[in-house]
C-alpha cells in the first residue's frame, strides 16, 4: 500500500483512516445488501437504517433536544448564503449580519438580495485578523436574524464565544469548526456547515434547525430551495448524497468511539498550541496573522520574513511529506488546517520541521 | 467476498463492477497522492487532472462540439427544474413544457414560480402510458424554450426521438436515459441529468449547457443558481463533490473503452428486447404499461393478472437474488431499471425467472 502523507488543506481536508478503511473494504459490497453503497437506493431499508443512525450518533453528539431537526442537504454553504435569506429574512426583510471573513462577505452578497443587511460589526479594516469585542457589535432588536461565521479558514481566527443575540435568531456558518468543539446548540437557530471538514466528504451540506424557524419558509420558494421541503421529507425530497451521509455516519460513529466532541475539543487544542508555541518561541521569524484572543483552533496561518523564505518552506515542506500548507492569497505565508482527523503525531512532526528550518535559515 | 445480487433499481442503481473495484482499491490512498480521494483538495493539481480527464471523455462519449460547455453541479434534476426557468425564461417569461410523467410536472411547477408555462402536450389522461405524437404537439414559436424529459423511469416511457422545436432551444431532463443511446446534441440548447442512474453515484447533476444561452442568466439570480456562475467558473466556483466527479470519470473510461455510447446503445436494445419479447410472448399474463411505439429501453413496466400474483413474484423474485423490482405506486405492478452497467446475463436469467413463475402461477 502507498504511504499516505500529512494533508494539511483547508478542506477537501483529511479524514479518520479507520473511517477510510471500513469505507474502502465495503465499497464493493455492503455487508449483508449485496451491492455497493453507491448502488443502493436512497428508498431502501438499508439507506434508512443507515441515515437514521447518522441522525441518531449526531444528536448525540450535539446532545440536540427534540427542539431541533438534522438536514442534509447539497449545494454546500454557498447555497446556505442564499437559503438563510430566502427562508430567514421575510416578512421582516433585514438581518445582521458580522462580518469577519471572505465567507462572512459572501453571505452577506446574497442576503443583499433578499433584504436589508446591517453590518453589525466587521473587522475588515484590520484584515480580519481579529474577531470584534463584544462592544463592538451594534444588533437590531428588530432583526430577522444575527448571522456569524464561527471559524474563518483564510484568515485562522475563530470565535472564543459565539455572540450574545437575545431573543434574536442566531445563524452560524459553522463549516470549518462544527464538531470541533462543544456548543450550546440551544443558543442558535439555524447552524450550517458543508461537510468537507469534520464531517466528511464534499457535496453534503449539514444543517441544525430550530423547528419554530422552519414555518418562515414561505410557500412562494422554489421546492429545493425551501428548508420546509426538506424538514417535512426528512432530507429525502429528492435523491441526497447516499455516499455523502454514509461517510458522515462512519466519522460520527468514529467520533463517539474516541471520545466525542470533549475529547476532540481537547486534542484539537493541544494541537494548535503546540503549533501556536512554535510560533510564539521563534523570535519573530514566524509570525502569526490572527490576534492572540482570536486564534483558530483549526487554521493556523502566519508569515516569514520574507516571501522567498515562505516559498523555501513551503517547497522543502512539500518534498517531506507536509502537503497544503501555502496560505490562501488573501493573507499570503502559510497555513495549517489542522482538523479533528489530523492525528497531534503530525503536528509535533510539523513543529520540528519549522524549527529545524528556521536554525537553518534564520 | 459477498456475492453481488441484480440490482433492478430505478436510481441510485447498478455502476460497473470494474469501476467499484478500482474505485475500492484507491479509496485509502490514491495512487501518487498520499490521500484519499476523498481528502483531496478541489484546488489541487491532482483534482485538475481528475476533473479535465472527466470531461474530456464526456466530450468525446457525447461527440461534443465547442458550442458547448460541461458542468458538474449540485441539488440533482430537482435543483434544475428551477435553474432552467430562473436562468433561460427571461426576458420573455414564457416556456412551453411537454408532460410525460411525474418528473415533468414536478418541472412544470417550479417554472410557473417564474414565468407563463404553455402545457405544449400531455398525456396524463392515459396514465403517461406513451409519448405525445408530433402532431399533438401545440409548441409557441416565441417561447423561451421547449422542456421535455426524455424518459420517463416510472411509466417506462422513453422518447424515440427528441422532439422538433425550430429555433427554439430545446432543454432536456435526460436523467434517466443519458449515455444510453447516441443522440444529436446540436439539437438541443441544455440537457441536464442527475448523476445516479447512468453516470454515478447520486450528489452531482450533470449539465450540458450551450454556450450562447449562459448570457441569459441575469446579474439578479442567487450566485449559487447562476449557470453564469458555475460556467465562469468551471463547476468550482464552490467545492464541488470531488468523490462524485472521480466517479463520473471512472464510468466514462469504462464506457470509451467498452465501444462508447454505440456499443451501449446495442446492448441497451438487446437487454430491452429481451424482456419485451417476454411480456409480449406470455398471452397477455404479462402486460406492459408503455405503449409499444412508447417504450423504455431503461425501464421496463409491466402488471399481472391480480396484485396478489404481484406481491408473489417479487417476493419469490426477491429471495432468488433480484432486487428493487416493485413498481412505483403510481403504476404498480413491476419494474425492472437495466441501465448501462445492468449485465445481459442479469436480464436473461430474470426472463428465465419469469417464464417459470408464469408457467406455476397462471
């Protein structure tokens, strides 16, 4: 078998090696079904077993209340942009919306389609390389909705707490950090993520929504784009990514086997502070783009002295086995994803790396 | 290994065995990478040269002129039952739609949240049991385009040939029936299909898109609903299912090095005629649904004497290792799906299946 080597992307990004096994020994035939996975009808009894326990092992893991319904849908979290509005927005026609990133941005886009949008804070400016205080963030009462991305992967900052809203709806765009961490589910209305992070493979988008929200969808929405269509058919209105939620289920399965999301939390941590450590040690020559207390736990991302130093190490890193690490362009350096399935052994690797290379080229 | 049982089903459905085993043997490590296919970034060089080779063989299976652009998107038939009117109605708010089933009307009604819809035919008062005739065909020479669905999977229904529509473009929902059988794409202006059946596991829908119809999508449409967007783009304007198109490219291998869409074509008529000439051989014990001039040569439908004989055949049919044979509700009775991948063998021994039954049960 080929050596698999560290992936360090943003997302596609890597996944448990347990969950790529059992996937890989059953593709052919799915035990006890005759065919593969890729086969099987989304109207089976086996998809149903399958999907019910996904649904099931993700409750769990969200310790979700009956007050709140799974979806799994398509499109990934650019369709959400779209959805929230359309679904969210009316009758009162304006939200909130916290700007913190390149996605943030995105959201905001299509929102402005539907309604009014009321940047309630943004740390644009700065380049995002910070999360606003609490003081900082102006909400409407009056709101629709509050939305908020609760980890920016280009930027690596994420928020410590999501925002106060009251009464207000909270939406999050939780892409790159769902499952990464604990939550109080019962603070939010409506959390979305595609699932190419933690979850699973791309082409399934993830959604959490408070079941008194789904009566906004009006009946003038187009069928796909109403989250009352896929609520009512349980995610089964028409034909979902069989695959997709397969794998979803595997890594859930995973995830409670190891722990769940405390024991996640915990190892996720430990391994952005040995990467943040590295950082904080090396005198300046690395230095990190986000603010202290706005630090990602699954993007980190900082510069070099220069750009050529970057591409040095971005080149020696690649050739020994450290893939994915040249940082998006809006902040230039590098960047580290480092998600749950990232395994601390390659971490500790990476930070010998850098600091090895920083001896010989400082 | 476990044995592999025939997989009668409508979609998701059979895929060829040669593409599972390959696609089972990379799924832990693809060659040369050091990840899984499934962790791979869509930005990545090794995406690049999956997602070029994957078209390139589309070109070649559809005889593809440059006219034409590929697309790989999200949300299924389903999804495109609103795309289509939201991008191609405009400015004239008028389509003419021809209804040959379930799949069309459920077209019909997302078209009439945008625009007049002209019912151009229909042949509902028959139970969709054929294909409108030319002459019944009342098109407006004005219209913004001509939608028809060019199979029908649960009437089992196929058109023989696309219909005559002049100027106007002609939009097809091919789901069913793509890269069945050779068609003329110059005729049309957009085909669109959702993966499961012929072309891969279910999560992508397959666009095919004339390349001067994308200037209609207006700048007002939601970024994600834009074909504008997604052609700009090349199908990654957002992550798109990385998994799904690896697979959509396995199956255009397999079928280029199988005698393209030519050798499938013959074997499709040979596989179709077989159960045909059983059902029309049994003195009526077996009776089609579809209209002789009518016919599916994907899906197959067909009655017996009483649903009791029905409820029997599948069962016995069932535990003799053929699966998915119950017919949708709207029909009843049976239906066999025996898309590209379904093998000869499988439709000779379910005839062999069925003369036996009748001779014991009429």
């Amino acid at each position: 078998m080929e050596k698999r080597i560290y992936n360090f992307s943003a997302g596609p990004a890597i996944l448990p090696e347990d969950v790529l096994k059992e996937a890989q020994e059953d593709l052919f035939v799915l035990p006890g079904v005759g065919m593969s996975i890729l086969e099987i009808s989304h109207r089976s009894k086996k998809f149903d077993e399958i999907h019910a326990a996904a649904k099931n092992d993700l409750k769990t893991l969200f310790n979700l209340s009956d007050d709140y319904q799974l979806l799994f849908l398509q499109g990934g979290a650019s369709l959400q942009f779209s959805m929230v509005p359309l679904n969210l927005m009316p009758p009162k026609n304006k939200a909130d919306y916290i700007v913190t990133g390149t996605w943030s941005k995105k959201a905001v886009k299509e929102a402005k389609r539907v309604g009014a949008v009321n940047i309630a804070a943004t740390t644009e400016s700065e380049n995002f390389k910070r999360i606003p205080k609490p003081e900082e963030i102006k909400l409407d009462p009056d709101a629709a909705y509050v939305h908020f991305t609760s980890n920016n992967t280009i930027f690596g900052t994420e928020w410590q707490n999501e925002p106060e809203t009251g009464n207000v709806p909270l939406i999050c765009d939780a892409s790159s950090d769902i499952l990464s961490r604990k939550i109080n589910v019962n603070k939010y209305g409506l959390i979305y993520a595609g699932a190419q992070k933690n979850m699973g493979p791309s082409g399934v988008t993830f959604v959490i929504i408070r079941k008194d929200l789904i009566a906004r969808s009006g009946d003038s929405l187009h069928t796909m784009l109403s989250y009352k269509t896929h609520a009512e058919n349980d995610s089964l209105y028409n034909t979902p990514s069989v695959f997709g939620i397969y794998i979803i289920g595997l890594i859930a399965k995973w995830m409670l086997k190891n722990g769940g999301v405390d024991a996640m939390s915990k190892l996720n941590t430990e391994k952005a502070q040995l990467l943040y450590k590295c950082l904080d040690e090396s005198a300046g020559y690395y230095k990190g783009h986000a603010d202290k207390d706005s630090r990602s736990n699954m993007n980190i991302t900082w510069r070099l002295p220069s750009e050529d130093l970057e591409k040095k190490l971005i080149s020696e890193a690649t050739k020994a086995g450290f893939d994915g690490l040249k940082g998006h362009r809006s902040v230039g350096g590098l960047r580290a994803s480092i998600y749950n399935a990232f395994p601390k052994k390659g971490v500790e690797d990476l930070v010998e790396f850098l600091n090895d290379f920083k001896t010989k080229n400082a």
